[in-house]
C-alpha cells in the first residue's frame, strides 16, 4: 500500500512538471539535494523516514522535470538518480518487513 502512495506522489510530481514552465536550474545543486535524499533514504528505518524523504524527493523530481522536460539528454542524467532512490526504498521497505 506504501509503495503504490509513492508511486502515486511520483505520478502527481510528473504530471505537475507537464504542466510547469521550464526554467533555469542549477543543476550540480539539484544533483547534490537528489543525492543528499538518497542517502537519507538508504538510511531509513522507519517508515516515516520513508515517507518524508519520499515527499522531499517527489518535490525535487518536480523541479529536475519542469525545468528539463524537453531535455531527453538531461533527464537522463537524473534518470540514474531515480533508479538509486527507488533501489534505496525497496530495500528500506524490506528492511521493515515490507514487500
């Protein structure tokens, strides 16, 4: 059930960057917050760590999306990101007894 609201926040967030206006961004920032995330969450072990850097993540994939949704090259740059963040979660997840 958490995962599906996850993927929900994630869904909400890629649809709200849609609709945004792109706009510069400093992307070694970005980079850097995206990380900082990922190694919080690779620390959880609860799951209202989870949920709050899940929240934070979504907000900051909203930015990397309404800034570069255009940008096929970029995005998948930040793909890589995604890809450890969603790792971190699942193992979080199981950690708990989830699966």
């Amino acid at each position: 059930m958490k995962l599906l609201r996850n993927a929900l926040w994630m869904s909400l967030a890629l649809f709200a960057a849609a609709c945004a206006d792109a706009k510069s961004v400093d992307h070694a920032a970005l980079t850097g917050k995206l990380a900082e995330v990922n190694k919080r969450i690779c620390a959880c072990k609860d799951m209202a760590c989870v949920d709050s850097t899940e929240k934070e993540f979504a907000l900051l994939w909203q930015e990397v999306l309404a800034a570069n949704k255009d940008d096929r090259a970029v995005l998948s740059k930040y793909a890589e990101q995604d890809v450890e963040h969603n790792k971190c979660v699942k193992e979080a997840m199981a950690a708990m007894g989830h699966k």
